[in-house]
C-alpha cells in the first residue's frame, strides 16, 4: 500500500491539470494515508524491506514535514518530493 501510496502522489505532482485547492487536497489525503500506514511500523515491527526497517523514523518525520509544507498557503511541495525521491531513487515503478 505504501508503495501505492507514494506512486499516486508522484502521479498528482507530474499532473499539470490538477492545480490549486484540489491538488493540495489530494496530496494531503494521500500524505495522511501514508503517515496512518506507517504508524503501525517501527518499535520492533518488521516488514519486508530493509531500507524502511532502518529508516522508519526518519521517513515519518519526512512525511510529518511533507504534510505541514503541504498544508501551509502557498503549499510547498519541497519535502514531498524529496519524500517520493527517497523512494524512486532505489525503485522503479512499473505500469
């Protein structure tokens, strides 16, 4: 799902049609999905990837940043990028 995630917000940044008001909100919907999805992980929870085991508290203050930038008027999308580069920098998605 986290892998879902991330693709759908790259998608909404690549989408030169979706601007204003309903980009941030989609982007702060999705944001919000994977901040909820990640907060089951950590504290001795495991999962199948190791990058993510090592570096889980990062990645949600990376995704805590995410949200707050994108919330903010004008919405920054800085932290959001670098949040979904974290991930394409090791993978690459696949239609």
């Amino acid at each position: 799902m986290l892998s879902f995630y991330m693709r759908q917000l790259d998608e909404v940044l690549l989408d030169h049609s979706i601007v204003g008001g309903d980009q941030q909100q989609r982007i702060l919907y999705l944001l919000n999905k994977v901040n909820d999805l990640t907060a089951e992980f950590g504290g001795g929870v495991t999962t199948n990837h190791l990058a993510i085991d090592d570096h889980i508290e990062q990645f949600k203050v990376d995704v805590n940043t995410a949200i707050r930038d994108a919330r903010a008027n004008p919405p920054n999308y800085f932290a959001l990028g670098r949040l979904a580069g974290s991930c394409t920098s090791c993978h690459k998605y696949r239609d």
